[in-house]
C-alpha cells in the first residue's frame, strides 16, 4: 500500500536511507519530520508490516507549482520491482491534482538509476525532462559530486490562453 508517511515511519525511513549505500543520509529526526511536515508531499510503501521504501518532497515555497523530490529509497529486499516508479507516479497523481505541474529533483551525473526513474515518468506521463546545472561539486564537502536538476512537466491540464 502507498500512502502518506506518518511520524512514526521516520526510523524505517532512515535505516533504508542509511542502508541504500547511495543516499546523503539525513539525521533520524530529519525524517520523523517528513512523515509529520511533508506528508502531504511525500509517500511511503508498506509491504506486510514493514516499509518497502519512501519519496520524499517538498513545495518549492518559491514555486508552489513545483514539487522537488528530496529522496527515493527502495529497501534492498525489494528493489528492481518497480516500487520507486509506483510511489513516484502515486505522489505525482496526489500533488498533480493540488495543483503541482512540474517536478524537480536533483541527480549526479553517475546515478543511472535515479536518471531512468525520472526519464521513465517523463515518458509515461508524455511530457517534457529537461536537464540543466544546479549545485557544483565545489558547494558540497570534498567527495560529493555536483548535482544536476532534472525538471519534468507539465503535467495537468494547461488553461487556455485568451
């Protein structure tokens, strides 16, 4: 089942963020104030009596029109089976119809899978990807490499023009 986050999920969330191995791993606290703050912008997967994985978001307070994806994790037992791609397309149905028409997120150039999870929304829901340069490497401490945005939409109907 794919659903809001609550706060009691923010443990689980840490330990697949921490346990992915590809993920900057926020504090513990970071994200029990996802399932509490950002639960109307985020999702998590239970499978049986566990989480499966999560997507964390937020309004760009700036945009509100724009959802930015924070975090994708799939727990180890349960990757490549589709589950980033049906908590990506559950959280985009719910926010598109709050009136979200753009995605973004942000991926480093090494990370084929985040690149596919988001090129693959951008197909399916027939709309545009566009790729531009964010954060430099040189914002970051030594070891972390730039980070490029990947900005996906429209989505939803466009009103017509007068």
């Amino acid at each position: 089942m794919i659903e809001a986050p609550t706060r009691t999920d923010g443990a689980a969330m840490w330990r697949i963020a921490r346990d992915s191995g590809s993920l900057d791993l926020n504090s513990s606290y970071a994200y029990v104030l996802w399932g509490r703050d950002f639960a109307a912008t985020s999702v998590v997967a239970r499978i049986g009596d566990r989480l499966g994985g999560f997507v964390t978001g937020y309004r760009r307070q700036d945009a509100p029109e724009v959802l930015m994806v924070w975090q994708v994790a799939v727990d180890a037992e349960h990757q490549g089976q589709g589950l980033a791609g049906r908590m990506l397309a559950t959280l985009v149905d719910r926010v598109v119809a709050d009136g979200v028409r753009f995605v973004e997120t942000t991926i480093t150039s090494d990370n084929t899978a985040s690149i596919r999870l988001f090129t693959g929304l951008a197909r399916e829901r027939a709309t545009t990807i566009e790729r531009h340069d964010l954060f430099a490497a040189e914002l970051f401490p030594a070891g972390h490499a730039a980070e490029d945005l990947y900005r996906i939409g429209p989505f939803g109907a466009v009103p017509p023009t007068l």
